[in-house]
C-alpha cells in the first residue's frame, strides 16, 4: 500500500510472477508447508551422507579397496554430515558406515562376526 494525502492506494499484485504462483499452488497441492520444507532440507545432508557410504562401499567392494581405504572414505562423510548435518545425522551415519565397514570389508566377509584370526581383534582381546 502507499499513502498519498492520507488515503492508502491499493497497488495491483504485480510482484507476484507466473513461476512464484505456480510454486506456490504446486506446494499448497503437494501439502509442503514451510515447516515441513525446512525440515526435509535439515535432513538433506544426512540422505546425501548415507547414499554417499552406500555408493562407496558398493563401488569399494567391486574395485577390490582395502579396509583402511573405505574406512578413511566413509570417515570423510562422516565429518562432513558432522559439519552440515549435525550430531545425530553425523552419529546414524557413523553407524551405518561401520556396519558396512564390518559385513563387507572385515572377514569373514558377509557376516558380522569376527573371526579368532582377525589380528584386531586379537590385539584388543588380549589387552582388555
């Protein structure tokens, strides 16, 4: 509105766009409030940091990468869904890449368990 000698003037809605209403019609169908926007995008870097563990564990495994190479991969992912995500992103994802750090890379390979012949576990066996 813009006052001229006191009286308010009503201005025509042309700030609006053809994209802006079309965005805004799409959201009001699809039922995407602000808050829940805002919430899919703070999820977004722990999504990307898991498909990234996922993706480099799959592309690890078939190359034939060795355990400290992934490992030292999936702690980089880690970190950054630590910097962009946050703790708890950070914390699932450190989950999930253990497990896969553990079924695909530690032998045997395909289970969680750990064999008697795995020299780490024989360290931490004996000093505990």
């Amino acid at each position: 509105m813009v006052e001229s000698n006191g009286a308010a003037l009503r201005l025509p809605r042309a700030s609006l766009t053809n994209a802006s209403r079309y965005r805004a019609r799409a959201n009001y169908v699809l039922g995407l409030s602000h808050g829940l926007k805002s919430r899919l995008a703070s999820t977004l870097p722990g999504l990307f940091a898991l498909a990234g563990v996922a993706a480099s564990t799959w592309v690890a495994f078939r190359v034939g990468q060795s355990f400290a190479f992934i490992g030292f991969v999936h702690l980089i992912l880690v970190v950054l869904a630590a910097v962009y995500g946050g703790f708890w992103q950070a914390t699932f994802v450190s989950v999930a890449a253990a497990t896969c750090l553990n079924y695909f890379f530690v032998p045997p390979i395909f289970s969680f368990v750990n064999s008697p012949a795995n020299p780490v576990r024989e360290r931490f066996s004996t000093t505990v």
